[in-house]
C-alpha cells in the first residue's frame, strides 16, 4: 500500500513566523511516529525557508502559489525555480480561492506545467461550486478538470496529485458525508483517465478537502477511500492536527 498523503494548506496563517517555527516543529514531531502517512506543510511564502529543514526531511515543503514565469520583470512573482531551488516540493494549484479571485483554467494550466518543469509535484485542486439534485455538477466538474490539465504533456502526470475539494465544502461547518467523497473521487480518477491513460488515473493520488477535522478525518480515508487529505483550518491548529494525522495513520483498509 502506498503511504497517504496530508497536505496541510495554511493558507495566509499564522500570524507570525514564531507561531509558524511552533507549528513546522510540532507537524514534524508527530509526522516522525506516522508508519503509513507522508506529511506535507504548505506555509505563506515569507516563512518557507524557516520551515525548511536540512537536517529533517519527515515534512515535506509546499509552495501555495507560482509564477507562470521563469524569471525576469515580474513583480512580485516567485517562480517555480526559485521555489524548487529553496527545497520546495510540492506547490499547491488552482485552489478554489485563487480561482475566486479570477485565476483562470489557462492560468492554472501554465502554472501546473511550471511546477512540473521544475521537477515539483503539483497538487491541482478541483471541484464543484454547488450540487445539485439532476448531477450537473459532474459535468461541470469534468469540464474544469478537462480545461485545467489542457497542455499538460502526458509524461508529468505521475508528478501530479488532485485534491478533489467541492467549494461549498471548504472553510465550512460539515465536510462531504464520506460515502460521497468515495463516489466522486472515482469519477475524478476517470476523467483522469480520460485525459491521460487508465494507468495513469491507477496511480494518482486523488485527496479530498473540505473541512476536514481531526474528528471526520478518519472516516474519510476508510469510507472515502481517497488516497489522502488537503487540511486548511485544521492544519494550523496545533492539538486538532495532531490527532488528524494519528486517527489517519491507523486507519487499516
Ligand atoms: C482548503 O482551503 O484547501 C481547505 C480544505 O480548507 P478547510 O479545511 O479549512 O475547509
């Protein structure tokens, strides 16, 4: 079985970079005890390289952001070779808040293949805005995932991980029941499939996101049968992380 794999999205928290050494410390204190979870932390850009460590490798580093460009007259750009240069190796893509913010499925597109070039591993986020009863949103899904990875040369795809994440689920009270999560996360892996081949969709990691707590994220792995999890909320609040990365690493399949 291959390991699972927590993203924690700390999205612009926490509020300093002494809370954030607190938060990498405790992450890697408990990802060192996990037998079957691969950890990884994905802080604001200005305390990445505080989080970086040489000496222990128990937590890996994400990005969440990326130029398009390689370099040159782009203010306030950071681009994929300068993350992959710091030690950077996973950069999170097309999260529904930069999405809100009017980032586009082409943008999306180039900065995936960035990452990829860069020899980083993308962990594209995708899913629906709303449900509703007659499932169009599963067309629309598979039309965001179709126009997000357009361009993308097949020979990347193992570098690339979906986080399956239904908008109307993140930052909210209640995650996707889990039985859900199973059902969608298979159609997810078929227009996977679709777009690059059956072996392929085999062997990418589908996570779900979506207000995942250390008290559902259990029942998401055994139920959802996703391959791991991309944890927001949860991820910066030290204790709640803490025991989510425990109650995923027992779950037996
Ligand atoms: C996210 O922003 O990717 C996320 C999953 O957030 P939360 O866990 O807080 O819902």
């Amino acid at each position: 079985m291959s390991k699972r794999l927590i993203i924690g999205n700390w999205k612009m928290n926490p509020p300093t970079l002494a809370e954030a050494k607190r938060i990498i410390r405790s992450t890697r204190t408990v990802a060192a005890i996990l037998e079957h979870t691969d950890v990884v932390a994905c802080p604001p850009y200005t305390y990445i390289s505080s989080c970086i460590s040489k000496k222990s490798h128990i937590v890996s580093i994400g990005s969440q952001a990326v130029s398009i460009h390689g370099g040159g007259a782009h203010t306030g750009e950071v681009s994929a070779g300068m993350l992959n240069d710091m030690g950077v190796q996973y950069v999170i893509l097309g999260h529904s808040e930069q999405r809100a913010a009017g980032e586009t499925d082409e943008i999306i597109s180039k900065r995936i293949i960035a990452t990829l070039e860069a020899g980083m591993i993308a962990v594209v986020c995708v899913g629906e805005k709303v449900r509703d009863e007659q499932g169009a949103y599963l067309d629309i899904l598979k039309d965001q995932i179709k126009h997000t990875f357009a361009g993308v040369p097949s020979k990347y795809a193992k570098n690339v991980v979906i986080a399956y994440e239904p908008v109307w689920a993140i930052g909210a009270q209640e995650a996707m029941i889990p039985e859900q999560v199973y059902e969608t996360s298979l159609f997810v892996k078929k227009v996977f499939s679709d777009i690059f081949s059956q072996e392929s969709a085999m062997k990418v990691k589908v996570l779900y996101g979506g207000s995942v707590n250390f008290r559902n994220a259990g029942d998401i792995i055994r139920v959802g049968k996703v391959d791991g999890l991309l944890v927001g909320r949860e991820s910066v609040n030290i204790p709640g992380f803490k025991e989510l990365l425990k109650a995923v690493d027992v779950v037996v399949l």
